[in-house]
C-alpha cells in the first residue's frame, strides 16, 4: 500500500496539536482513497490522489480533535465546527476531499455510510425454469 501525504502536508492545511500523531488518519484516508479512488475505471494522477488523501486525513483528524468555529474570552465559550453526524460532510476537509474526488468513489461512500448501507448488497436469484413461471 502506497502512501501518498505525509505529515508535513496535512499540516499545511490543519493546525494539529503536536502531541497527536497523524499516522493513524493518513492510513485511515490512505485505505479509503486506495478502495475509492483506484480503480481501472478512474485515471487520477499521483498530485491529484495525494490531495484527495491529504484532505481526508485532515478531515480524520478534525473528529479526534474539532476545529473551533467561535472562541469567547469573557465567560469561555467555544463552539465547534464539526457536528455528531456520520460521513465526510462533518467538516470542511471531508467536503474538499469529496470535491477533489470528480469521479465521486468517495461521495457514493458517503452516501452508503449515511444510508447505513455499506457493505450490504441485496439482489434476487430466481432457480427455477421459464415453464415454472407460466
């Protein structure tokens, strides 16, 4: 499995916390983007694959740690940008990376895991003969 981003790249576009290792959310994008966005049918170059994996894995790290949309001194108050919802829609680096993905392997994901429906498959196998429906 080949890597596309590095740390160095995520970090251009998301301030993270230098505590926080980016490994786990570069092979989390990584694994995605390899099964979404490779395929004999879609012709991404090396860049464009290696942009789509950078926003994921900024898009996987924003659920580890959440992007403040409004930070108050007086009283403390912060509001996050991110929401409890399921697909790449929570955050700005999720919609960029399904943008960047025009062939939409990502966005079909993100429709299935919002569906709940990924993985499944349902289809109808008839065994019986051409007389037997007469």
């Amino acid at each position: 499995m080949t890597v596309r981003t590095t740390s160095d790249l995520v970090e251009e576009i998301i301030e993270v916390e230098s505590a926080i290792s980016l490994t786990p959310f570069i092979a989390a994008a990584n694994t995605l983007v390899t099964k979404c966005c490779t395929d004999l049918t879609v012709d991404y170059t090396d860049t464009e694959l290696q942009q789509i994996e950078t926003y994921l894995s900024a898009h996987f790290y924003t659920l580890r740690d959440p992007r403040a949309e409004r930070e108050k001194a007086g009283s403390v108050e912060v509001k996050y940008q991110s929401k409890v919802a399921l697909g790449f829609g929570t955050s700005h680096y999720g919609q960029t990376a399904m943008s960047l993905d025009y062939y939409g392997g990502l966005a079909k994901l993100n429709r299935n895991i919002i569906k709940g429906t990924v993985g499944k498959t349902i289809g109808v196998t008839w065994l019986g003969t051409e007389e037997d429906n007469l």
